[in-house]
C-alpha cells in the first residue's frame, strides 16, 4: 500500500472552487480506529452547506464526506477484518475528522458497518446515507399501508428512495420538483402524483388531490416549507422534517400558535442509525436492492477529479437522484457514467 494518496480538500468556506485534489499521507491507525479505502462516497447537500462555511465547529482545510464505502485495510477491530467490505455515515464525518472524499479515510470502529454484497461499488455508495434515512423517516412517520404520503423535495436521491419504499408499502404518494422536466422520474420512482412547487404554498395542488389533506408529509426542503406543511397535512396527521436544503433554523418558530392542535411534528437524523444500530437495516436495503424491489436512482457518478464539477451540479439542483464520487476512478474531470 502507498503512503500517500489523492484526496478532495476543502481548504475554505466558499464555493465548489475551494474543493483542491491534493497529494496527502495515508493516515496512521490509531486504537479505536480503522483504516478504510474508499470506494464510493455519496454526495449529500449537509456537505455543500459545510462547504459553503454554514456548519458550525468545523476548521478548514477538511476532507468533507459524510458517507462511504468500501473494504477495510487496515484493522484495530478483529470483528471487522483486512478486506471486509462496510460502509459508513455521520459521527461527525468530513466535520470533525475527514470524510469519504478520499482514496482512503481513517474512521472509529464504532461507525463502520459491515455489508454483504455484489453490487457494483456505484450502486453501493449511493445506498447508506439516502435510504437510510429515508426508511427511518418513513418509520418516524409510521406510514402504512393504504395512507397517502406528501414528499416535499421529491427529486433529492431521499426523496426518490422514500418514493420507492412507500410505493412497496402500499403507500399513495404525491411528491414535488420545482423543474417540470424531472416529473417522469418521480413517476419511474413510483410517486403516483407529481406537484410542480412554485414557490409558494402547494394548498390548491395538494387539497385537489386529497381534499383533507395527506396522512403524512415527509419536508426534505426543511425550514422554508415546515410551517406550510403543518398546514398541509390533515388535522392529526405527522409532518417529518428530515432535511435541510433551505437551512437549519426557522426563524420566529412559535410551537403553540404554529402547529394545528393535535397535529404531530417530528424529525429525523440519520445519526440515529449510524454503526450497529444502522447495521441490521443497511444489509436488508442491500438485500432488497439485489432482489430488485428498490432500484436505487444514481444521477451521475464523478471521479475524484470531477469533485468540483459534481459540487456545481449539486448546487445548482440539476441532479435527479443520487450523485457519487469513485475515488480510484480515471478521469479528468468529467462524470463516470449516469
């Protein structure tokens, strides 16, 4: 193995420019600690915002990367063996260590989970962070079958995975995009309603399809649409707030006045199954991505090289799906595949 290796640095808040593909040592292992080479790493929107300098506690220069995958090299755990493959999420990934935006990342044993599993290393690393956090979402709004859900952002790689798993569940869905033309991917997922959102409230489009409103809003958009979506939903019904694409705060929040008397506000973050607790269920969506009931939607997949090019992309929410890096990939820039 070589000492060094290629990884995208953030040397700064900013714009994707500030992501440099440097030469950097392989890091030492440490107790605790084992060494991973990376094989994919998905690209989540909680990156682009540390990125842009919006996390608080996090120092430049990092290797962002809050997911990866890929085969142990070097253990300090003898439950999880030289060679293994595992995948791992949050525990302050690419924020307080470096992340998965590397040939290889240095990483606690308690977040590596290992997994079983022939599928290609692109379709692996667009698993972890989006489906686990879109089944524990669907299970915090305790979906059922015959309900009718409402997923707001359908078009983020979360909101096509909880599209698919709703739909196997027995789920009506209604999901939006802001872009008319993503509308036949989201029916591909298995969202039975398309909602162009234009901005403003979605009260005309969603009461005409469901006049008491949905059981369940899934808000993957986050602080913007909260208050609208509490609206939304019908009179007893769950909103879960699982992602942040319009920031982390809503300002002037008044729980008593804004939420509907026996209206249920909840939320989820995928920290709650990182390592062992996330382990069990990652294997069963591995499983179950192999058996064909979800067919996971990759957008693009980049090489390291194209790490600055898939940040715009992501930035400017042109992606449909799930956007992975290949860390050992040849390129020169450009996407992989998609």
């Amino acid at each position: 193995m070589s000492t060094t290796m290629r990884a995208a640095v953030c040397v700064g808040a900013g714009g994707p420019e500030v992501l440099e593909i440097r030469e950097l040592p392989v890091p030492r292992v440490r107790d605790g600690w084992s060494l991973v080479r990376v094989e994919g790493a998905g690209l989540n929107r909680s990156e682009l915002r540390t990125r842009q300098g919006h996390s608080p506690g996090v120092t430049f220069p990092r290797v962002l990367g809050i997911e990866c995958v890929g085969t142990v090299a070097v253990s300090t755990d003898p439950r999880l063996p030289a060679g293994v493959t595992v995948a791992a999420v949050m525990g302050e990934m690419g924020r307080a260590f470096d992340g998965g935006y590397a040939q290889y990342a240095l990483l606690p044993n308690a977040l590596l989970m290992p997994v079983t599993t022939s599928l290609p290393w692109e379709v692996l690393a667009a698993l972890p962070e989006t489906y686990l956090t879109a089944r524990g979402s669907l299970d915090a709004l305790g979906i059922a079958p015959g309900g009718k859900l409402l997923i707001r952002g359908g078009t983020s790689s979360v909101g096509m995975a909880a599209a698919q798993i709703a739909a196997a569940h027995g789920v009506e869905t209604a999901a939006t995009t802001r872009r008319e033309e993503k509308a036949e991917a989201l029916t591909a997922a298995g969202v039975d309603h398309v909602v162009l959102d234009e901005g403003g409230s979605l009260a005309a489009s969603v009461r005409a399809l469901w006049p008491d409103g949905p059981d369940d809003v899934l808000d993957l958009v986050g602080t913007s649409t909260v208050l609208d979506s509490l609206r939304l939903v019908r009179r007893g019904g769950t909103v879960c707030v699982s992602g942040s694409l319009s920031g982390w705060l809503i300002p002037d929040f008044e729980p008593i006045a804004m939420i509907p008397t026996g209206t249920r506000l909840t939320a989820f973050h995928s920290d709650t199954l990182k390592g062992d607790t996330g382990r069990g269920l990652l294997q069963r969506i591995v499983d179950e991505v192999e058996a064909g009931v979800y067919r996971p939607n990759l957008d693009r997949v980049f090489a390291l090289d194209g790490i600055v090019a898939a940040h715009r992309r992501m930035e400017a929410d042109q992606a449909t799906g799930k956007t992975v890096v290949l860390p050992w990939a040849d390129a020169a820039g450009g996407p992989t595949g998609g």
